[in-house]
C-alpha cells in the first residue's frame, strides 16, 4: 500500500487505497467481518475477496454462492 489518495473536497471526502495482490492475500488472512460487522466492513471484504479471485483464482477462498451449492 504504497500509494495512498486523500480528496478533502467538502462534501467529496474519501480515500483511494492501492493495494498490491501480494497483500490481498495477508490483508484476507488478518481480517474477517464477524456478523455483527459494519456493512462497510463486509463490502470492504467482499471487494478484497473478489479481487483475490480475479489475480489468484487457485489461491482464493471460495464465494459465498460457491459455499451455498
């Protein structure tokens, strides 16, 4: 995560993250919503998980609609 972007634009606040697939994986390993989690905090793992599988699709865990079948 070497590069980070920061708008302070009233109104438009919000960050852009770069993150390397070398770390999705870690990032994965370290971090997983409990049920009780934020909506974001389940989106933001959604997103990492998703990603994973388009770099590393042998690597990745399964989605949640693998699991269900």
């Amino acid at each position: 995560m070497d590069r980070i972007y920061m708008s302070r634009v009233p109104g438009s606040e919000r960050i852009h993250v770069e993150i390397q697939v070398n770390e999705i994986a870690d990032l994965l390993d370290d971090f997983a919503p409990d049920a009780d989690a934020f909506e974001a905090t389940k989106n933001l793992h959604r997103i990492l998980t998703d990603a994973y599988r388009v770099f590393a699709p042998e690597l990745a865990p399964p989605s949640e609609g693998d699991q269900m079948s």
